[in-house]
C-alpha cells in the first residue's frame, strides 16, 4: 500500500510535468500546518503510532458504543514505514515537550500584558521583549523540527509529508482530524 502511494505519488508529478510547460509551484505548508501536525502526532497513543492499539483492538466508541472504526497508525495514514513512522514520533514528541515549556514560560507575560491593556497602559518593555523572545523562539523551534523531519525522511520522502499536510491544511490539531477513523478490517485467519 504504501509503496502504491509513493508510485502514484511519483507519476502524477511525472504527468504534471509532462502536461505543463512551466508547472505551478507547489506551496509548502505553513508554520500553523506543521505545529498542528507535530501536536496531532504527538497526541496519538505510541502504539497507535505505529499501526496498532495499546491495551485493546483499538475499536472507536461512539457515545459508549463499540463501532467498527479505528484510528489508522501514522503508516498507514500516511504511506510511510515503521521506521519513519517511530521517527516522525520521536519529532513530534519532542516539538510538543519543548513547545509546553515555552508555553509555560508565555503564560504570565499574556497576563500582564492583558493587565496592561484593561489598565490601558502600555506594557512594561521587559515584559514585551521577553514576549517577542519567546515567539521568536517558538517559531525558529517549529522549523527546526520541520527540518529534523527533513533529514530524517531525505529529500525523497520529504514531499511526501508535505503532501499529506497539504491536503489537510486546515483540519485542526487534534489527531482525529489529521488521521480519521476508517473502517475496522475484517482479519482473515
């Protein structure tokens, strides 16, 4: 299956090329869609990552009720191997660790700049600078894991990740709306 996709991956790109003199660059996702993506993956269960339930079928319920629905592994979600699927884990858990950290240290800055602004003060410049320190962080720390995702899938895999966000660019951060629930198969003895 993956091997499928990478193939039709490969040649539509081929016959877009063909069909085309000069072919429409292709944007990459934003900073919001990979922050949004490193957090999804971060949030799916280890197992799950890799394609399988921890401690049960790995069967959604739906208002207390078993359905026939679960949630894909990052592999077959997305066409990639274990490997690149434990690796693209091993990122995202790491973006959102340090990610938690900056957000924490964010916190009491958007209070007092709040004070400030109900007060309508202009906020302290310490508070503003560290403010800005902090974002600048946030976003340099997001393209640093963008790039880790880059070396580790090389420049031949690497579009395929973008693809995959490309066409889920607006779906939220949470890991249902990057990888929705499928249909259980049947397994066959």
């Amino acid at each position: 299956m993956r091997r499928l996709w990478r193939v039709c991956l490969c040649l539509a790109s081929a016959l877009a090329l063909l069909g085309q003199d000069a072919p429409l660059p292709q944007r990459s996702p934003n900073l919001e869609t990979y922050e949004s993506f490193f957090l999804a993956v971060s949030q799916l269960a280890p197992g799950k990552a890799v394609g399988r339930a921890v401690g049960n079928d790995g069967v959604l319920a739906l208002n207390g009720q078993r359905t026939n629905l679960v949630q894909p592994g990052l592999q077959d979600a997305m066409g990639i191997t274990v490997e690149e699927a434990l690796a693209l884990r091993a990122i995202a858990v790491d973006y959102q660790a340090r990610r938690a950290v900056i957000h924490d240290a964010l916190k009491p800055l958007v209070m007092e700049l709040r004070f400030a602004a109900l007060a309508d003060e202009a906020p302290p410049q310490s508070v503003r600078r560290q403010y800005d320190e902090l974002n600048r962080q946030l976003t340099e720390m997001v393209w640093e894991h963008v790039q880790e995702l880059r070396n580790a899938f090389g420049e031949a895999g690497f579009p395929l990740i973008e693809a995959f966000l490309s066409a889920r660019k607006n779906s939220g951060s949470n890991s249902a709306s990057f990888f929705p629930a499928v249909p259980q198969v049947a397994k066959v003895n």
